[in-house]
C-alpha cells in the first residue's frame, strides 16, 4: 500500500475516488505534470519494504525530477530517501498519495541498465534492491556535483592514443589478442589460466593491454580486481602509457572525493576505461564492450554486507543483460569458473602445452618417493635441505643467473601459535580461552606469551591437561622465518611481506623476500626461485575449499618465478599429492575439474546452489516452516538448524541452517526464499533472521 499520513493532512492530495474505484487526478490551477508519478525505491533494509512506492510530482519539481535522481520523501512519520526510477501516470489505487519532498540532486546517477542488473541481483540472491543500490552509486559529495552541474556542457575528453599489443612484446598472446579484437562480433564470455605472471604474461601488464585493445575499438571497458596493492599495479601501468586521466579508478580506499568524481567522470561518459574493485562492477561505462574479472578466487569479491553477491557472478549477469564480453582471468582456476566453463556459459582460451611448459619453472616436491628416499628428516625439517640448496643456489648463481627468492609462508606474525612442550596440546589463555601467541622477538626473549583474542599478557603459563610451563612454536609466522633465513643466509638482505607492511615489487637484485600467502611482491624479470613452505599445514584445516584455496595461493607464487630454461625452480614442502602434483604440472584446470567431479558427486557447491539462513533458534524454525520449496522431497531438504559454536548451550544464541537446492529450481527457490523472508520480517514477531546465497564460506 502506498504511505498514508493521516496525521498531516495539508500534505496529501486527496484524490477523488473514480466509479471503478480508482483514484482520479484533483484539479489544480496550474494543472499536473504529462507523466504526474514517480515510483520511488525507499533506502531501507527493512525486507517487506522492498518494492517501489508511488508519490505525486508537485509541478515545482516535473523539470528536476527525472528517472535516475536522489529523492527525499515522508514515509510514515518519517523523512527517508530514496531513489526515482520511473515517471508514470498508471493510478491503479484509491487510497491517498504523498507529493515528492525534494530532489536532493538534478544529476541522474542510476542508469535504467544497471538499475535492471540491481534488481537482478536481489532476485538471484534474495536480497533488498535498496541494499544492492547502496554499492551501485558511491557516496555523495555534493562539492564534486556542483562542479558537474555548473560544467554540464563539458564535452567528452578524447581518449589517449592507443598502443599496439605488439609493442609491449606480447608475442604469445596471439589467441588473447584475437579474443580482443573480435569486440564487435559475436559475444562471448571467455575463461583463461595464466601460465605465468612475470614479463611477457605479467597480468597486470596484460589487463592493461586488454583494456587499451577495447577501448581502441571505442567501447567501454570495467576491470575488477580484489584488492588494493592488484590495483596500484594496474594503475601504475595504465598512467604510464595512457596518464591519469585516460581511465578511471573505483575503490573506496581512494575516499569519498576522489571515488566520486571518477564516478561522474564515468557517468557523463568522459571515461572509456575503468579498474576498481568490488564495488566498480556497476560502474555506468558507456558503450560496455568488455568486463575482466581478476582472481575470482578471492574471497575480496563477495561483497561482505547484505545481499552478500559476488562480483563474479554480477559482471556476468551484467555481460549478458548488455550484450558484451567477459573475461575471467587468473593464475588458477576456481571450481566456480570451471563448472560455468564445463556447462558452456564460459568458453576455455587455452594456451598451447607448449607455451605453457616453456614459461614455467621446475617444480620439486620434496615429499615424493624419490626425494623423500634421499633425504629421510626432510618431512620433519620446515626448511629441507633441498629448498635451502635451491636458495642457496638461486642467491649465489652456481648454477643459475642469481636473483631474489620467494619464501610464502601460511601465517603472519612471529609466533602466532604456542603449544605445550609436554603433551603438545595448543595453550589456551586462562580467562577467555584464546590462543596464546608470541607477537614479537622480544615477547619470545622474555616468555611473555600474549592472547589472540583479548589481549591478555601471560608470563606464568601452566598447561590445563599436564600442568607444563613450558611453550614451544606451534606454527612460525612470516616475522620469525624471515628472522631465521636471515641467519640462514648472512649478508643477504631480507624482506617481509605481509598485511601490515605489503610489498608491491622487488627489483632483480638476489634476496630474500618472505611473504604471506596473497602478498607476494613482483619481481623484475621474476624470481630465481620460490620455497613454498608451511603447506601441509595449510591443507591441515577444514573447509571445503580449502585444497583449491592452498593451490590457487602456491599458483600464484609459482608464476612469479622464471621459466625452467632460465633456472627458475620451485620447491614445495607438502605431503598430499592430489594438490602437489596439479603444481607440479602447473595445471590447475584439472585439479579444477576432478573437484568439481567430485563435488557433483556429493551434491555440493558449487555443483548445488546453496542458501544459508542465521539468526535465533526459534525465528529460523519458523522460517522454515514458512518456507513452501516449489519441488518434492523424500526428507528434510534442511541442514539444521544447529548452532553456531559448539561451546554455546542448546538453545541460546546464534543457529545456523543450510539447504542445497539445483540449478533448474534456483530461481523459484529464490523467490520462495526473498518471500518467507519478507513475510517474517513483516510479522515483526521473529527475531532478526540473515539470509545468504551461495556464501563463499559456507563449508
């Protein structure tokens, strides 16, 4: 029902009811607009809320009120904002309407296309329009509007000339190039694994060209990385040939002014080329010709506020609503990609058997039968004697060109994790059972252990199951090793790599460089080797996802490194040879396709979508009781509930339920799902209840 307010009458229209019982237009002097409705999309969270509301036009605002514009307008007893996205004169009601507040802005900044691909996405995973609406259009600054409204007329800047693949000596790209070129044929959305990640197949380097081969051929192209550091690197690189003002960049971490200006930048059509992260996949880019998704892999692109989509998912949504290319692209494979690429909505861009042994490096195992024969302790040692030997070598360069090493590790930190030296069981912290870790040298020199979780210092550990005061190393983080390499290898200069001090690059010069995993810097002209260390512990922890993660991450390392032909060596400490053996083939793809084989098998995702509800024991039974599944089962198709920690008593706290569900049925489950949650959010009687599709995070 439109919004009633019967407590302040002097701001309604009452409308005369008509002999069909639908409202008629009263008569004004200065009579009323062409089109005298505007469907409003209220800015609220609040689920059955989520549909468009219409208001009266006041004559005042028919110029400034246009589809696309902020808005403000009374709902209830209260002033809210929202967004016009229509002008009709459709009156199917005789109830009383409310005239629009304000035009906050004259500049329409929600494109029909993306508000279209918006509501798609809150279909696909269940969500508020008004939620997904809120990581479509960047904050507001109204200074930066008044420069575009004063400069309306502004003509489109012209774009920089644009260089030939050729010209950064891309010679093996021939395929990737033609995939470019072809931008105005048929449309096709592409999934490609990069052999490499250095000189010629730097990816970077690539995405940049790829963006300049579009934007020659004067379409639009949307770039989408996970983070910040894959930004700053493709950035640099598209300054230095096309200067800052040939794309535009979308990312938050920029802040509000910035990200908004390029924003209109791009809106007004001033700008053919935008990167960005998450957020930059609704980019307005005119014209769209291409879409690049890099390392979807990364948890980065789910979007952690409700609706929770993946950027992934809505850039092809976006290509095929707008008739453009995609572009998956990574050093991996995700089990994601390979399932749209077996089921045809993604076509493979192979690269030759050939190319890609020439520009990949030797990988050695050292737990394979023929290493572990040689050196029996090496399953035992954090560093065998192979990886030291191959560091060794690539830091003096016996045998090859010297250059710097990669060490990834799984942990940051010194210690992050203690055990007990008697009966090794994790030491806990006595007042909130937290781990306990040593954040530094200097805390490990006094035997001052410190809590994870609260912080608390403890210079008097006893363990809880055999009474010892005595801790050892758990695990070693990326602090502690780059401490033990450097007195590994005196004279060599150390770097760390990690979140609180990322590296972007490292010259040629030999090195260690100590990295956690997914911060690893680039090399000039790649490394000489790399030690992947720490991954049995790795594979060690639960989750589904865990083996294609652990492999997508030495992937990542490995690529960096020089080919085998010009020495370049990859050492890997790990036991389990299903994820062992895909790196030393360098093929992801098919580690990719046995997982998805296998998840097909035991209808998991991303075989099967998936739907998660959370929130309080009695509010997610009663959802689920709500909940009609439009197709039949023998048993419960619901996982749970079952709560959330398996500390917290029966009954109190946070529940979680699960429900696999086909592809063929997905879009009725959706709506089943958005439904019930509506109606539950309606009765206002439940508890709060948090839904989420396809969680990245779900097993």
């Amino acid at each position: 029902m439109p919004p009633s307010e019967s407590d302040a009458p002097d701001a309604l229209f009452s409308l005369p009811a008509s002999a069909q019982g639908v409202a008629a237009l009263p008569e004004t002097a200065h009579g009323w607009p062409p089109l005298p409705l505007a469907a409003v999309i209220i800015d609220s969270a609040v689920p059955h809320l989520d549909r468009r509301f219409d208001y009266l036009v006041p004559p005042d605002l028919d110029v400034a009120a246009q589809p696309g514009v902020r808005v403000k307008v009374r709902f209830g007893h209260q002033m809210m904002t929202g967004w016009l996205v229509e002008r009709h004169e459709r009156i199917t009601t005789g109830t009383k309407f409310v005239p629009l507040k304000t035009v906050v802005s004259t500049l329409p900044v929600l494109d029909p296309d993306v508000l279209a691909l918006a509501e798609r996405t809150a279909q696909r995973y269940a969500g508020n329009v008004a939620d997904v609406l809120r990581n479509v259009v960047p904050p507001r600054v109204a200074r930066v509007e008044k420069e575009f409204v004063d400069d309306a007329a502004r003509a489109p800047e012209t774009p920089a000339p644009v260089r030939s693949v050729s010209d950064y000596g891309l010679s093996d790209l021939d395929r990737l190039v033609d995939v470019t070129q072809e931008l105005a044929g048929t449309v096709s959305r592409c999934a490609l694994a990069l052999p490499s990640a250095h000189g010629d197949w730097d990816a970077m380097g690539l995405l940049a060209d790829v963006a300049q081969q579009t934007a020659a051929a004067e379409r639009g192209v949307i770039i989408i990385v996970p983070d910040v550091r894959a930004l700053e690197r493709l950035s640099g690189l598209l300054e230095s040939r096309l200067g800052r003002g040939g794309f535009a960049r979308l990312s938050a971490s920029d802040g509000p002014t910035p990200r908004y200006r390029d924003f209109l930048r791009v809106k007004t059509g001033q700008r053919r080329i935008v990167i960005g992260t998450r957020a930059a996949v609704w980019a307005p880019v005119h014209d769209l010709g291409l879409l690049v998704v890099w390392d979807d892999a990364d948890t980065l692109h789910s979007e952690p506020r409700a609706p929770y989509h993946h950027a992934r998912e809505v850039a092809l949504m976006r290509a095929e609503a707008q008739a453009c290319r995609a572009l998956v692209v990574d050093t991996s494979r995700s089990v994601e990609t390979q399932r749209l690429v077996e089921s045809g909505h993604l076509h493979e861009i192979e690269v030759p058997r050939t190319v890609r042994h020439a520009v990949s490096p030797r990988v050695i195992a050292t737990a394979d039968s023929f290493n572990a024969a040689r050196d029996p302790l090496a399953s035992r040692a954090r560093l065998p004697h192979l990886a030291w030997s191959a560091a060794r070598s690539a830091l003096e360069g016996k045998n090859v060109p010297a250059g710097p090493v990669l060490v990834q590790v799984g942990r940051s930190g010194f210690i992050p994790g203690l055990l007990c030296e008697s009966c090794r069981n994790p030491a806990r912290c006595r007042t909130c059972a937290g781990p306990l870790t040593y954040p530094n040298q200097v805390a490990a020199h006094r035997g001052e252990a410190s809590c994870r979780w609260c912080g608390r210092h403890d210079r008097q550990f006893r363990c809880t199951e055999c009474g010892s005061p005595r801790l050892r190393a758990g695990a070693r983080g990326v602090d502690r090793t780059a401490e033990e390499l450097g007195r590994a290898f005196p004279q060599v200069p150390v770097l760390s790599s990690s979140a609180d001090h990322m590296l972007t690059t490292v010259d040629a010069e030999p090195a260690l460089v100590v990295a956690t995993t997914g911060a690893e810097p680039v090399a000039d002209g790649g490394y000489a080797s790399a030690l992947l260390l720490d991954g049995d512990s790795q594979l060690q922890r639960e989750g589904l996802r865990v083996p294609e993660t652990v492999l997508g991450h030495w992937m990542r390392a490995a690529t960096l490194v020089r080919p085998a032909s010009q020495g370049g060596t990859v050492v890997v400490t790990a036991a389990r040879e299903d994820v062992v053996g895909a790196l030393v083939r360098m093929n992801p793809v098919s580690f990719a396709s046995r997982e998805l084989a296998e998840r097909v098998h035991l209808q998991l995702p991303p075989a099967m979508r998936s739907a998660e509800i959370l929130g309080p024991r009695p509010a997610l039974q009663r959802f689920i009781d709500a909940v009609q599944l439009p197709y039949h089962a023998a048993h419960s198709p619901w996982i749970g509930p079952t709560p959330l920690s398996e500390d917290e008593p029966h009954g109190t706290g946070d529940y979680r339920a699960l429900l696999f569900f086909p592809y063929k049925v997905a879009a009725e489950v959706t709506a089943v799902l958005r439904s019930a949650r509506a109606a539950s959010s309606a009765r206002r009687t439940d508890g709060a209840v948090r839904l989420r599709i396809d969680p990245v995070d779900i097993l």
